[in-house]
C-alpha cells in the first residue's frame, strides 16, 4: 500500500529529527542515511529519509528512477507542493523518502531572497513528523543553505567521519557551524553521534584515526564501526539496502547493530 492510501498514525516514542551531515565529499553519508534506515526499519521503527542533496544519492541507493517522480523536495520546497504527495515507498517497509533530483541545486540561489529561508525544509518536517519514529535527512556535501535548512530542522546530527589520512580535515569548520547555528538559530541542536566509515582493521592509519576522533569526540563515537566493504559499495546500484542486498556481510552487520545503537541513544 503507497504512503498516500494507508491510513497515517502518529508514533507513539519522540521523534528523532537527524541531519546526517559533513560538508566533505564521499565519506559515507549516503550511504548510512539508506543503510541506517533499513536497519532500523527491521528494528519496528518507522523511517523517513528526506533527500536533501541534489545528487540524489539516497533516492537511487533506494531504486527509485528519478524519471518516474511527481514530485520531489524541491517542489515542496520551492512550489509549495504537499509533503504528502512527495513521499515515497521503498522496498523496505517501514522506510519512506522525499526524493531529490538535480533541480534542487537551484533552490540555493532561489531561497536567497525568501524571508524564512532558513526554516523552510523545518516547516515541511512538522508537517509529518509525527508519523515517524526517525526523519533522517541526508545532507549535501557543503555549508550553504540547504544544510543550514537542515540543521534548523534537526533535533541532532550525525557526523560519518571516513577512516583516512585528514578524517578531521574540515571538521572544525563543520564545529563552527553547529556553534554558529546554535547560537543564532536552532539553540537546541545537539550531536547525537560521529561514524566512523570505511574502517579497515588491517591498517594502522584506520585505528589511529579512530583514536584522534575519540580524542576529539569522546563517547560521542559509536561503538559500531562500519568496515569498508565491497558489498556497501556496490549494493546502490541495485537500488538496494545492505541488509536486502548482502544480508549475512560484515558491511550489513555493522549497520544493524548501529541500528541498535542509535535506538539505545533515542
Ligand atoms: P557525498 O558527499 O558525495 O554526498 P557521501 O558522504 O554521501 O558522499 P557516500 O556516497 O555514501 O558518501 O559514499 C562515498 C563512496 O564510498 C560511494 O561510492 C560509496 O559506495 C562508498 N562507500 C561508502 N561506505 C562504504 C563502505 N563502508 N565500504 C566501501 N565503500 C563505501
Ligand atoms: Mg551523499
């Protein structure tokens, strides 16, 4: 049954509205923004994954053709049209996404001028929040508007640090906005957890990232560390989850029990 023809029923736990962000390219947001929401969707939970980048990424990891799309978040952004009609089945039943596409790179330059730019994407979450036990909201790899849309409609962030030479660059920069957005915007905007991504237990450069991030970090780092694997890379182009694609792998494993961490948090 699509979104729109089920009878819609508020959650009964808080929602937990999550900006998955880190202005660095490719260091695994996507990729847990599907990954996550499948887990947790096999946790009961009840999932909506808001496409926030105009890569789209999260919107093919999940199967969905762009061409076959009514309705994405830059109509309910720009064009005013319902959230309701924008969201989207997936494979998973209990995760639903606002799709983007490529036109949404236009939406920075067209919310300019617009007075509440920044609570635009806050006002459409409220809209449907209460429907679902996590928004999650898979950022673009930048600080410009839209992440700052995003962080004013996050109660928290995650922060997916990539296990590599430089993990931290840029990381402080991304403190000062949370800093900034905190003090002039959203006050109560915490961080509800950091990743670390694409470990991998043979090098020695992988555990001492991990060790300056907890020095950085402290019991803000997960527990749950996602390993690089193959099988995480290649699953979005069968438009599939980990868990759906490669069940019994060490990539999916770590995604369920990080799943099991978040619900610990909240
Ligand atoms: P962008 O900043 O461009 O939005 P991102 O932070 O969303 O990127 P992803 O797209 O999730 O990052 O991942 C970047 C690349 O790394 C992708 O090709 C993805 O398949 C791959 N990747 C992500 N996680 C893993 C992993 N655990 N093991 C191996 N490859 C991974
Ligand atoms: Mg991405």
């Amino acid at each position: 049954m699509s979104y729109k023809d089920q009878r819609r029923f508020n959650v009964d736990r808080k929602t937990q509205v999550i900006a998955i962000i880190n202005q660095k390219g490719g260091v695994g947001k996507s990729t847990t923004a599907i990954n996550l929401s499948a887990a947790l969707s096999e946790n009961k939970r009840k999932v909506l994954l808001v496409d926030f980048d105009p890569q789209g990424n999260a919107t093919s990891g999940y199967g969905i053709d762009k061409e076959t799309i009514d309705s994405d978040i830059y109509d309910v952004l720009i064009n005013e049209s319902p959230i309701e009609d924008a969201i989207c089945d997936t494979c998973e039943k209990n995760v639903f996404i606002v799709p983007a596409t490529v036109e949404l790179s236009g939406a920075e330059i067209e919310l300019v001028n617009e007075e509440n730019r920044e609570s635009k994407l806050k006002e459409i979450i409220d809209q449907v929040k209460d429907e679902f036990d996590y928004v999650f909201i898979d950022c673009p790899p930048s600080l410009g508007i839209l992440s700052i849309d995003a962080f004013m409609a996050a109660d928290s962030v995650i922060i997916p640090i990539q296990c590599e030479y430089y993990a931290l660059e840029g990381v402080t920069k991304l403190m000062e906005s949370i800093k900034m957005v905190k003090e002039n915007l959203n006050p109560d905007l915490e961080i509800f957890g950091v990743l670390m991504t694409m470990y991998d237990s043979r090098t020695t450069l992988s555990k001492q990232v991990v060790e300056e991030v907890r020095k950085c970090f402290g019991n803000k780092v997960f527990k749950t560390m996602i390993p690089r694997s193959v099988k995480v890379a290649e699953a979005p182009s069968y438009g599939l989850p980990i868990t759906q694609y490669a069940r019994i792998t060490k990539g999916s494993l770590a995604y369920m029990r990080l799943a099991k961490e978040v619900t610990r948090r909240g």
